[in-house]
C-alpha cells in the first residue's frame, strides 16, 4: 500500500464524515478546514484534518506540500455530450444573425447536422477526439462525468457512440457513467413515422445495448417538435425494462409534460429546466419532498447561456427544498466547453447561487446524479482521491469570482496528479 501526506493545505473543501444528496438549505453548508492536512492511500482518502493535530502522519515518506493551495473535491459533471465529429461554429454565427436553435434544426441542422458528421467518422477518429477532450476537461478538474450518445440517430451509429464511450471508461481513470440517447431528434426518414423510429430503437438498438452492457442510462429529449411526453415514457418503459435507468431533457425550451413523466418513471435526474411553470417547480418539491421522488434538478447553465435563453431558475429550485446538480452539458451546438469552473461561476453571476451552493451542487449532488454519491464527490474517508489543488486564492468566494482566471494548478485522479 502506498501513502500520500497532503500538507500545508490552505483549506480543504468540503469535508464530511458521511454524504447524501444536498437538498434546500443544506446546499449552502460547504464544510472546510483551515491549515489542513489529508492522508490518501493508493488510490482513496484516508484520512484528513487541522496540521496542528498532525501525529503519525509524518512519519509517511511521500509528502506533498501543497503550498497554500485550496484543495477540493474534483468537479463532476453529471450530463455531457462528449463523443461527437467536428463543430458546428457556421451554425454560431447562424444564431448571431438570429436564427432560432429550433429553425437551425428544422432545417437540417443541429442535432442532425452532428449525425451526419458522426456518421461519416470511424469509431478511431470519435475515440481519439473525444480522449482529448476528456484529458482536457481532467486538466480543468472533472474527475467524472456522464457521457450520451445521440448523434449517430441510427442503429450503426447509436452503437458507434456508445462502444467509443465504452473504449474510454476502460482506458480513462475518471468515473465514467454512459447514457444511450438515440431520442435525441428523429432522423430526417423519421420526420412523419415516428413510430417506426421509436421501433427502431426498442427492437433494434436496446437488445444490442442491454447484452452488451454498453449503457448504463436511457435518456429522451422531451419537448415541442422532438418527443412527447408520451413517447417518452414508451422509449423510458423499453430501457428500464432492460436495466437502463432514466436520465431526461426535460423543459427547455417549453413545459410539455416532461417532469410529470420524470417523477412517475422516478428518473434518475430531470436535466436542463431552463423553462419551468409555477406548477412544474410545485410538482418537483412535493415530489422530493415526499419521497415520492429521489431524484436530482441537473441546470446546465452554459447552454442557456450560448443560446441567449433565460437560465434556469435554481433559486426557486433551491427555496423549494429540491436537489440541484450543476453540469456542462459540452456538445458542439449549444454548449461547447466542458470547463466545469465557468459553469460554477456562471451558476453564480447569473442565477445567483453562493459559492457554496454552486460547489455543492458540482461535486457531491453531481455525483448522485450519476449514482456514485458513495464513491466520490467529497473530502469523506474511503473516497476516492480526486482532488483539484487551486493556485493560491484567498477564499473560496475568489473561484467563482474570478471568472476568466484558470485557478486550477494541479489535478489529481486516483490519487495521483495527471500530467
């Protein structure tokens, strides 16, 4: 067994003896200790606190100092849409010259747009542009993060995507969740037979997917001109029958019956929220706080922000005693970072989140948004090492403040820092 002495640690970040999913009030108690020490063996937490308790610990031979560094648990992020071909900046510019993200679809762009490309790509190309981003998304703190398909929108392609996210999760060390979203759109052959894709889907590509273990969630892009509420709840009903669980993009762009599906199918997480009634906000803190669902409110900031839409409205979420996660939401046409700090400060600046709150919500709630709450997402002892050391800041408030500034300096997966 090998051990690591953190020392001289600024302030370690989000402590806690035992975890679960932070909902209302709770988001905003963010643990620290000042002038801390942690202990890590092979690849977990042993073991933390104040350098003046500091006994038998120096007698372990591999010390880190951390120089004053902040040191905090690595961001997860709970929806991403890594594995895709090419850009889609023509389509950038389209937006600026004022078309709707819906019109750019209607036409064959969006989604389609990236099906077309992904298509056309082999399963070498997807898995070596993807690993970039995922190292460069490592470097920038994500210790883990959910990764969909849904731009192959065909049995080849689905299938494509979801062997590349297999391919990293064997040869990456962050903590890998995959979603199989093949109802992201209807393929333009599909436009007025959608029963034929959602056929499709359960005959062809789920058996696939469930004997070759290549998901761990079924997702649906409920909303106007995508999929029903209804369509949604047949395509859920396939996978969950096969062990996939739901994660949904739900409310948008409009309010069409998804969270009602969301809560009665007990989704995982309800994803995006961006467009949410008085009736939608009163369903989603009955539902949790009734038990009736345990699921988490995942807010994708950076995408309402590059499509110039209203952000979600996460302090009513919050007050209303829901769970909400933070996540990127990286893909080529309405989110293309997977910069998970300038999700937490956006979080801050524009739908006025504390820092604490925005912290919380990026590492621990984001981790049960991927049912690896007890793994991963804290300072907790037994977790796994993943660690993000700032440069020196003179607070935590300072990380989101210092919104263009990259903070991170070194980036630890497992309990050791990547390159």
């Amino acid at each position: 067994m090998s051990s690591k002495l953190i020392i001289n640690i600024a302030q370690l970040v989000n402590t806690r003896e035992k975890t679960y999913q932070l909902r209302g009030k709770e988001l905003s108690d963010l643990p620290c200790i000042n002038n801390a020490f942690a202990v890590v063996e092979d690849d977990v937490i042993s073991h933390f606190g104040s350098m003046d308790t500091i006994s038998n610990e120096k007698k372990i031979g591999d010390v880190i100092d951390a120089k004053g560094a902040t040191v905090l648990p690595c961001w997860c992020d709970s929806h991403s849409h890594l594995v895709f071909a090419g850009s889609r900046e023509n389509e950038f510019v389209d937006k600026i010259r004022g078309l709707s993200y819906a019109e750019i679809n209607a036409k064959g762009g969006g989604i389609l747009n990236s099906a077309q490309k992904l298509n056309n790509s082999s399963e070498d190309e997807l898995f070596t542009d993807a690993w970039k981003r995922l190292e460069a998304v490592a470097r920038l703190g994500t210790g883990a993060i959910e990764i969909k398909s849904g731009y192959g929108l065909s049995v080849e392609g689905e299938l494509k995507m979801l062997r590349v996210i297999r391919k990293l999760k064997q040869k990456s060390s962050l903590s890998i969740k995959s979603t199989f979203l093949a109802a992201h759109t209807y393929p333009l052959q599909f436009r007025e037979n959608h029963k034929g894709y959602i056929d499709l889907i359960v005959q062809e590509m789920l058996p696939v997917i469930a004997r070759e273990k290549l998901a761990d969630y079924i997702d649906v892009f409920c909303e106007n001109g995508f999929f029903s509420a209804g369509e949604t709840e047949i395509i859920c009903n396939a996978g969950m029958s096969l062990g996939l669980k739901p994660k949904l993009h739900v409310n948008q762009l409009n309010s069409i019956g998804g969270i009602d599906t969301g809560v009665k199918l007990n989704a995982i997480s309800l994803d995006h929220l961006e467009v949410l009634t008085k009736d939608d906000i009163q369903l989603l803190s009955s539902a949790t706080a009734s038990g009736k669902w345990n699921g988490t409110c995942t807010l994708l900031p950076t995408a309402a922000f590059f499509l110039r839409m209203p952000l979600q409205p996460a302090r009513q979420l919050i007050d209303a005693g829901c769970v909400v996660a933070l996540a990127s939401d990286y893909n080529p046409g309405s989110s293309p970072s997977g910069n998970m700090n300038f999700v937490v400060s956006l979080s801050c600046i524009q739908m006025k989140m504390l820092p604490e709150e925005a912290i919380n919500a990026a590492t621990i709630n984001g981790a049960y948004a991927m049912e690896i709450g007890e793994e991963i997402g804290s300072i907790t002892a037994g977790k796994k090492a993943n660690l993000i050391f700032t440069k020196p800041i003179p607070s935590i408030a300072f990380l989101p403040y210092s919104f263009g500034t990259n903070l991170v300096d070194r980036v630890m997966i497992d309990g050791s820092f990547i390159s």
